[in-house]
C-alpha cells in the first residue's frame, strides 16, 4: 500500500503536469475578447455580470455598448434605473442588472451603506474576495473571477466549466455518461472539495493565477463541453480520469462553443 506521502507526491506531479499542458493549450488556443484586455476592476466585474447564464458572442455584443453609456461605476451608480435597464435590455435575467446597479451606488456611496467600500473618495470594488462578496449580485464564482482577473489575486474561481473541468479530470466523475441507475447511486462531489482542488491547482503568481483562471474556464467552454466533449482534442487527456476512459473515436462530433 502507498503511503499517505506517496500519494500526495504522485498527486502533486499530476497537478503540476496539468497546469503545464493547460497553459501551454491556452497560450495557442485562446479565444480574443474584450474583457481579457482589461485590468480594470469595473469592466471585469460588469463582463462577469454579464456572462452569467449569457453566451459568451451575446455578450461580446452588449459589452462595449454598456461601457460607452456607462464607463465607470461612478456614472452607473448615477443613473436611473430605467437607464440601466434600457442598456442591458436583450440580455435577459434582469436581476443582474438591477445587482449590479445596486452595487455600483453601494460602492459610490449612494446606496443604504452610506459609504463606498473603499473609502478613500474613489469609486473603487475592493481586491479581497471576502469583501467582493458582500456586495449586491456577488457570489463566490464571481468574488473570485473579479479578484483574478482584475487584481491578478492568486485565488480560485470556480464556475460551471471549472467544476465540470475538475470533476472529469481529478475525480473521474462524468454524469452525463453513467447510466440514470448509477447516476442514483452516485453521490454528487461536495463543492468545498471542488473548492479546495481550485485553491490547490491555481498558481503562486499573480498573473499566471490569471492565466490558469482564464485558461481553464475556456476548456470547459471549448473542449470539455457538458455534452459530447471533445476528448481526442483535450490538451490535458493524458492526466484526465475520465478521458482515458473514452474511447478514441467517441466524440468527433461538433458541439456548439460557448
């Protein structure tokens, strides 16, 4: 029997193989939008608002035409709320819209807080994701992604596409081919071990952490997809348990991008 450290040696090779095959599929592979070209907490966090429940070419769409109308969380945390629905119309789940007007007048100090959270006279979303998520519409995914991605926090960030990664590869877990008598049997992994996996996997540096964060959310969108991933096209099938499992030829079909 292996020991416990042996396990954790042999565990720790096949993270550190992971990222590497990641990023190096990430560097060729990456698709080019406009929220990627951005450090500004503000436009990450209405990218990250949008995105949710939105496919990515609608967004893509609304992004630039919302950030013309309002450009900073000063002039959003300033409008009406019937200007801020007229710039979101179209994208559907009218929450976030109405989350992320709160929280921009929250953050400007013109909310029932009294006070912006930076308190320093500047309109500022903080970097911590512990205080990122006591604002209105702001989940741990979204704490996490804002923190990432405009702050270069060394942090996780964990979405449909990351857990649906994760579970696949470290877990050997792929509920859309077990059978529903074993898909009855078979206990769901609790999100806290999904969560303690991202901590594990995601890198020291602040700009790779970015990198990763980035990296791994667009092989959930792109090659392992909910339905018929894409497993001969997977950068990171030689350390995946479920991908191994597949046979070569099983899933050639094309599958709409995300």
């Amino acid at each position: 029997m292996r020991s416990v450290r042996q396990k954790s040696e042999v565990s720790a090779r096949v993270r550190t193989k992971f990222t590497r095959k990641l990023l190096a599929w990430w560097a060729r592979a990456a698709r080019d939008l406009p929220w990627r070209k951005t450090r500004d907490p503000y436009r990450v966090l209405v990218s990250e608002f949008m995105l949710q429940q939105t496919q990515v070419s609608r967004v893509a769409e609304y992004y630039p035409r919302f950030l013309e109308r309002f450009p900073d969380l000063e002039s959003l945390a300033r409008a009406r709320p019937r200007a801020v629905r007229e710039a979101w119309d179209g994208l559907g789940y009218y929450a976030r819209a109405r989350n992320l007007h709160a929280l921009a007048k929250q953050v400007a100090g013109r909310g029932e807080a009294g006070e912006g959270v930076a308190g320093n006279g500047v309109p500022t979303l903080p970097d911590d994701p512990d205080e990122l998520i006591k604002l209105p519409g702001i989940g741990p995914y979204t704490a996490g992604a804002v923190a990432s991605f405009a702050y270069e926090k060394p942090v996780p960030a964990v979405d449909t596409n990351v857990r649906r990664v994760l579970s696949r590869v470290f877990f050997g877990d792929d509920r859309q081919r077990v059978s529903r008598e074993r898909l009855t049997r078979q206990r769901p992994i609790p999100p806290r071990r999904i969560w303690d996996l991202a901590r594990a996997l995601v890198p020291r540096d602040g700009k790779r952490a970015w990198k990763f964060n980035q990296a791994i959310m667009e092989l959930g969108a792109l090659i392992c997809v909910a339905r018929k991933p894409r497993c001969p096209q997977c950068p990171v099938r030689p350390v995946c348990r479920t991908g191994n499992t597949r046979r070569t030829g099983e899933n050639s079909g094309e599958e709409r991008r995300e």
